[in-house]
C-alpha cells in the first residue's frame, strides 16, 4: 500500500482544544487518517475524564502531540493562536461561548489564519434554546427521536453509552471537517463546522425514516424489527446470545431450514399474526443450546447471525483478528484501529 493510501490526510495540521468524549475522538479519527494533530491539553485532569478514563494512557491521544497551555493566561492564548497560524482546522468542544470569551473564538482565530476551518463540537449545536444547557450523549439521543426506537413494546429504552451518541457526533465532525478543509484550498477562506450530535444523530436515523414512513416502525403496526421472529436477539442455554437479522426471504428459507422447522410456511414470513407463536418456539429453541451450538450451525451462512460478544471476545473472534480491527496499546488496553480501510486501485500505478 503506498503511504498516499494509508495516510490521505498527510499533510493536514489540526489543533484540538482537548475537551471530554466525541471531540477528542474526532480528532483522534482524523490523526488515524495521517493529519497532523496538535492537543492543547489543561494543566489539571477534568473531574469526568479521570473518573471514566482513569489514570492511565488516554487512547484519545494515540498519534497526537501534547502541548500543556493554561488557556487563562495571555502568553498560552498567544502561544494557541500561533499554532492556529499555521494549522489548516482546529476543534473544540467547549458550551457556545466558552473560546470566545478565552479570546480564541472564530473572529481571532480567522485574524490569525483567514483558511482556518473552526470545528465545534457540542450536544445541542452553536443555537436554539438547548444551546446553553449541560448534557450528555443519551440526552442528544432522546431529543434526536432514536433512542425511542431501541425499546421493544412496553419496554425502556437503552443504548450502550457513548456509542450511538457521541461516536456519531464525532464521525460527523470529522465528515465535516473534511468536507471544509477542501473548501477552504480551494477558495482561501474558512469556516465554522457546527456539529451539533442531536443533528448528527437524527441524520444518521435516515433509514429509521425511511422505514417508519411506510408504518414499519414507531407505529402501532407490528415492526419486522422490533415484533419478528427473524429480527432479534436470543438468551441461549449458557447465558449467552445470539441475533438474527434473516428479513430477505431467502436468507429467512435458509433459516428455517437451518432450524429444521420444517412445518412453518415460507410464505407466511411477513404474516404478522404468526409472529407471536413462531417467536415463542425461536425463543424456547435457542434457549434449549449453548451459545456456541448455534455458532457452529449457523455462523459463516447467510441466515444473518452473530453472537453478541464482549469487547474481548470481539477481539478474538476469528474476523475481527484476520482484518486486524483491533490493537493493544503499550500498556495492554484494547483499542480500535483506523476505519476505514483504503486499498490501492486494482491496475493503478503506486508511487512509495
């Protein structure tokens, strides 16, 4: 692979303001791509970071150098905003206002660099009347409508945290951040990237739309997604689960073949008055085996199965170790490498 491939951001200077969650990781993703990441970190350890990180190496900073300021003193803001200078985009996660009132906002950063590309990261975005108030990831998810759509009938609702929130306000700051750092070589000016997680959120819920749009979801109608027999999770005998997500028709045949289930009518699958009945013997049947029997019958096909793994078993599942999707740090903590992958043209010349 030509180093063009495996660092298509070389070349780019990013100083990140260190804050707590997406945009640190943000940037941690655009350092991952081969940009140059510059962290202007606090004197003190944040109370929140210490607790959820520990003491320890902090992952966030993996491929970034470190640069100690106390923003609060004129030589450190100076010594910012001649990094600023010569950067092509900066990111900061701080409540609307918080870099003005440092005196590193958009207006002195754009006297310092016109090309600058100014990336804020908030829950709420730059505006509205949530644009001042505290809150995390699961309170982005709820307001963005998502989070109702991971309870099943007459249950609560629940995401794993940060992921669904914060991990995608960080995906689309830097989607952003890209898009504008082109801009800007191309035209000589900068501009302010407001990401704002609730939006990117309920963006990324497009399909949920489009889905719920035909009565499919967030309805009264039974959900193929949240009421099949051919889209859930299953406890088996051991404590472990399993998913299957078998919504095509051929994928769904295989399956019940698979299960041997000779009685049930393939032409009944989308039948919402058999759902009921053919759920309760899914859910006796998978609990009757160990998770591993079903992984022996049923991964590797296209009935569309996974078992739920933890973090570490992820790690060594066969897939994951043969595409490398994981590393280990220096000290040992498990991390997620760089995604997504780029591969050199099939017939295109490479220049190393």
């Amino acid at each position: 692979m030509s180093t063009a491939l495996s660092s298509p951001l070389a070349g780019v200077r990013i100083v990140e303001f260190e804050g707590i969650g997406p945009g640190p990781l943000a940037a941690r993703m655009l350092a991952d791509m081969g940009a140059e990441v510059t962290v202007i970190a606090r004197p003190q350890q944040g109370a929140v970071t210490a607790q959820l990180g520990g003491t320890g190496e902090n992952p966030m900073r993996l491929g970034k150098a470190v640069v100690i300021l106390d923003l609060k003193q004129g030589a450190a803001r100076e010594q910012a905003l001649a990094l600023v200078a010569h950067a092509d985009a900066l990111i900061e996660g701080n409540r609307p206002g918080v870099m003005e009132r440092l005196g590193l906002g958009p207006a002195e950063c754009a006297r310092a660099n016109p090309r600058i590309v100014y990336g804020r990261m908030t829950g709420w975005g730059q505006s509205g009347p949530l644009a001042q108030v505290a809150g995390h990831d699961l309170n982005y998810v709820a307001l963005s409508g998502l989070l109702s759509l991971s309870a099943h009938r007459g249950e609560r609702p629940i995401v794993p945290p940060t992921v669904v929130g914060d991990a995608s306000g960080a995906l689309g700051l830097a989607f952003g951040m890209v898009c504008a750092i082109l801009q800007a070589r191309g035209s000589g000016q900068g501009c302010v990237v407001d990401a704002a997680i609730v939006d990117v959120v309920a963006m990324l819920g497009g399909i949920a739309h489009w889905i719920r749009s035909s009565g499919q979801l967030d309805g009264p109608q039974p959900s193929p997604f949240h009421d099949s027999p051919f889209y859930d999770v299953y406890r088996c005998a051991d404590g472990g689960h399993i998913t299957l997500g078998a919504l095509e028709p051929q994928f769904y045949a295989l399956l019940i073949d698979k299960l041997g289930l000779t009685d049930v009518e393939l032409k009944q699958q989308f039948d919402h008055r058999t759902w009921p009945a053919l759920k309760a013997r899914l859910v006796a049947l998978f609990a009757s085996q160990p998770r591993a029997h079903w992984e022996a019958l049923l991964e590797g096909t296209d009935v569309c199965f996974a078992p739920v793994l933890s973090v570490e078993e992820a790690a060594q599942h066969p897939h994951n170790t043969a595409r490398g999707t994981f590393q280990r740090t220096p000290s040992g903590n498990l991390c997620s490498v760089a995604a997504p992958r780029f591969h050199q043209l099939p017939g295109a010349n490479t220049h190393d």
